[in-house]
C-alpha cells in the first residue's frame, strides 16, 4: 500500500499538511467538510504537495517533521517538488 504525505493551502491562506493511503478520497473529505477539524472551516483546500511512502509508519514521520517546519519553509518545500 502507497502512503502519502501532503500538504493543502485553505481557503485563508494557511497551510495544512496530513497523510493518507487514498490521496484523492482525502481531499474530496476534507473539501465536504467532513476532514480534520482544522480544515472545516477553512474549505476549499487545494494540494499544493504530495510525497509517496511505502510504510504508513514512514509517512507519518515526514508528516511530524513537515509540521515542524515554518510557513515559510513549507513554501520552500512546495515550490521544491
């Protein structure tokens, strides 16, 4: 099974990152506002950068990692792919 670690843009500009195993599933959830409850209120996202893992164990320590960073950082990893 492929995991995927991403990152949206919501509506007000902020960036959310998340992991999955069915990336086009996960942002149709999160666009009906049934995702995470950060993203509720802030629809609709758009994806902005993916990145394939083989593990969901790898995927969520990239995942933990991206969160880390800045916004700024976020930006430069999203223009980098």
């Amino acid at each position: 099974m492929i995991w995927y670690v991403y990152i949206l843009e919501c509506s007000d500009l902020t960036l959310y990152a998340g992991i999955t195993n069915d990336l086009e599933k996960r942002i149709n959830t999160h666009n009906k506002k049934k995702g995470a409850k950060y993203t509720k209120t802030r629809t609709p996202v758009k994806l902005m950068y993916k990145q394939t893992f083989e593990t969901k164990s790898l995927a969520a320590k990239e995942e933990w990692r991206i969160k880390q960073l800045t916004r700024i950082q976020k930006i430069l990893l999203i223009n980098q792919n």
